[in-house]
C-alpha cells in the first residue's frame, strides 16, 4: 500500500514489470482489510472529481510473487504497508480484490501507450 501522492512515481516504476501486476486500485484504507474501493486505476482516479481526503487513500497492488524484482523497486517509494509472507499476502489480497475485481474495466490502463506524468 501507497500513499496516492506516490501513484505516479508507482507507475513509472513498475511500467517494466507489468507481467508482475496481478492487479492494482485506489483504495480509501488505512490497513488491507478496511479498504474501500474508489478507482481501478490512476487514470480512472484523475479523472474522477472527488472531495476525499487524500491522506487516507492508498495504492495498492497485488504482486506476483514469481520474483522479488518489483517489490524491490517498490521499497524506494517507501510502502505504507507490505505483506508479512506470501501467506498473509494472500489473505490481505482477497480482503482488498474480490474475485471479479475490475472484470468490467481496463484496471491496467496506466501501463498502455505514454501516461507518465
């Protein structure tokens, strides 16, 4: 978990490692297991005319656990939180992406053509 002021930066790091992305969001939250959800992604975000608190929105992004690669990159934005394991990884994933999660809209749109800010 991110804080949104980082979503930018978040992108453009991981913009490499796509493949790595199981899935990601915007969420009001301040632990995995209160999330609410407010935007698939960081476009969906701008786009939308919000009056919300900034500082209680979160990035979040559920990771393959395949490599350690992108949660490294990651570390340099310095992560509000991080799954303990993979186990506790797990859990706090399902708690924050139901099953059909984004099944409706293009939650990867950050990561096509050149949207770096």
């Amino acid at each position: 978990m991110l804080d949104v002021s980082q979503r930018y930066n978040a992108v453009n790091v991981l913009r490499k490692f796509k493949s790595y992305i199981i899935h990601m969001g915007i969420f009001r939250a301040t632990r995995p297991y209160d999330a609410v959800h407010v935007a698939y992604s960081v476009h969906q975000y701008d786009r939308l005319d919000l009056s919300i608190d900034e500082s209680i929105l979160r990035l979040v992004f559920m990771l393959s656990t395949e490599s350690d690669i992108p949660l490294l990159h990651l570390m340099d934005l310095k992560p509000l939180h991080i799954s303990r394991d993979p186990e506790a990884g797990e859990d706090e994933c399902s708690a924050v992406f139901p099953i059909d999660y984004a099944e409706t809209y293009p939650e990867f749109e950050d990561f096509s053509g050149d949207r770096t800010k």
